[in-house]
C-alpha cells in the first residue's frame, strides 16, 4: 500500500513539473512573439 502510495506522489510531482515546463515554454514562445513583432514594427517605422 505504502508503494503505491509513493508512485502516485512521484506520479503527481512529475506532472506538475510536466505542467510548469510546458507553461514556462509558452510564456516564452508568447514573449518571444511579442519581441519579434516590437522588432518588426521598429524596423519597419525606421
């Protein structure tokens, strides 16, 4: 019982993790979207 009990917290730890990388790496697409179209419209204005 005590087994089981450890795999579902590792089991929960590592989807948690799974969950704040995949937020980690959409933040950063979303910036790096928004830095890109700053880049376009400066260059573009220039």
């Amino acid at each position: 019982m005590d087994s089981v009990k450890t795999q579902n917290t590792q089991s929960a730890a590592l989807s948690d993790l799974l969950n704040f990388f995949v937020t980690s790496l959409l933040a950063g697409f979303a910036s790096a979207v928004v830095l890109a179209g700053i880049v376009l419209l400066i260059s573009a204005a220039g």
